[in-house]
C-alpha cells in the first residue's frame, strides 16, 4: 500500500475540485442547511466510491472497450445535469422567514444517480484503476481505495456544504440569491457541457 498517500492526495484532490456533485452541495445547502444536504453528500460519496469499486472489478474495461457506451453515458449526464441547472436557475428563494417550512431536499437516490452519469466521476474511477490497483491481491486494493475515496471524499462535499451555508447567510434579499442561484445554474452547465465539446 506505499502507493496510499498518493492516492489519498488525488481523492482529495478529485473530491475538493469544482463539479456537478459539488456546485449541487452549495446550492443545495445554501438554500437547505446543512443537514438536509448531508443525504446527498452522503449519496454522492457512497456511488463514487461503489464506482470505482465497479470499474476495478471490469466496468472500466467495458467502457475502454466500447466507447459508444461511454459516448452514451456523457451525453446522458450532459441531459441531466442540464436539467439540473434549469431547476437550480429557477429554484425560488428560501424565505428569509425561519417560522416558513421548507422544500423536500434532495434524496440519498438521487444522488447517487447524478454519479452514475456524472462522466467526472466515471473518469476518475478509470484513472484510479489504472494508476493505484497494481498487483497484489487486486480485490482488496479496490476495497480499501474505496474506502479511502469515501473517506476522504466526505469532508470536501461537506466543506462546500458549508460554503453554501455561509453564502445563504451573506444573502440578505431574494434578489441576492437568484443571481447566485443564477451563476451557479451556468457553472453547473459549463461543468456538464465542457465534457462533451472538447
């Protein structure tokens, strides 16, 4: 396992950086708190981590093998994540009112099945295996990276949770946060589109 640090150094890495999973965890929060963002958070983590579990274990050859199938996956998570953004766009402010109750949040589901079409996260998995899986017994390499990507993959989705719950408390009007709703609705489709016009 000498090769642990270095990976742990590209989860947090691969985790921390912007992406659809972590712009949905700011807006998501900002306009939820914390704690109804933590399920996705925890979705998001858990499927990325099952993901490289899987590509290890022979997804990762099957999309190398066919590219067709990869072509397919990035243009459905292209869709979805264009979806995404229209619902981020004209989400409503959250009522500046404690007393008013607040939208359903986004369920664990849901967000484990951004990443299963998130071509970010599918990439990673692939660059994982082929870097960091080497020899040896090859099912608990995968296990414990698993686990170290889950590990280290959930304290940066909830730092940009936090981001989100300190942006809601810089917000002082509905105004301020459509246009943040807005700028986060564009990075969300720049993410999503960037991959498939390269």
């Amino acid at each position: 396992m000498a090769s642990l640090l270095p990976f742990l150094l590209f989860a947090f890495v691969a985790s921390i950086t912007p992406g659809p999973t972590n712009i949905l965890v700011l807006s998501h929060s900002s306009r939820q708190g914390l704690l109804a963002t933590l399920p996705i958070i925890f979705g998001a983590c858990a499927a990325a981590a099952l993901i490289v579990l899987v590509v290890g274990l022979g997804a990762g050859e099957t999309l190398l093998r066919y590219p067709r199938v990869q072509q397919a996956m990035a243009w459905g998570g292209v869709l979805w994540l264009s979806w995404l953004a229209w619902q981020i766009f004209r989400s409503t402010p959250p009522s500046l009112d404690p007393a008013d109750t607040q939208e359903d949040g986004f369920s664990v589901l849901a967000a484990a099945m951004l990443q299963l079409v998130n071509p970010k996260v599918w990439m990673m998995a692939v660059a994982v295996v082929s870097v960091f899986v080497g020899g040896g017994d090859k099912t608990l390499r995968l296990l414990v990276l698993s686990l170290a990507f889950l590990l280290v993959s959930l304290p940066c989705m909830t730092f940009w949770a936090l981001l989100g719950v300190g942006s809601a408390r810089l917000m002082g009007s509905p105004k301020a946060f459509k246009r943040m709703n807005a700028a986060l609705a564009l990075l969300l489709l720049l993410s999503a589109w960037l991959t498939v016009l390269k």
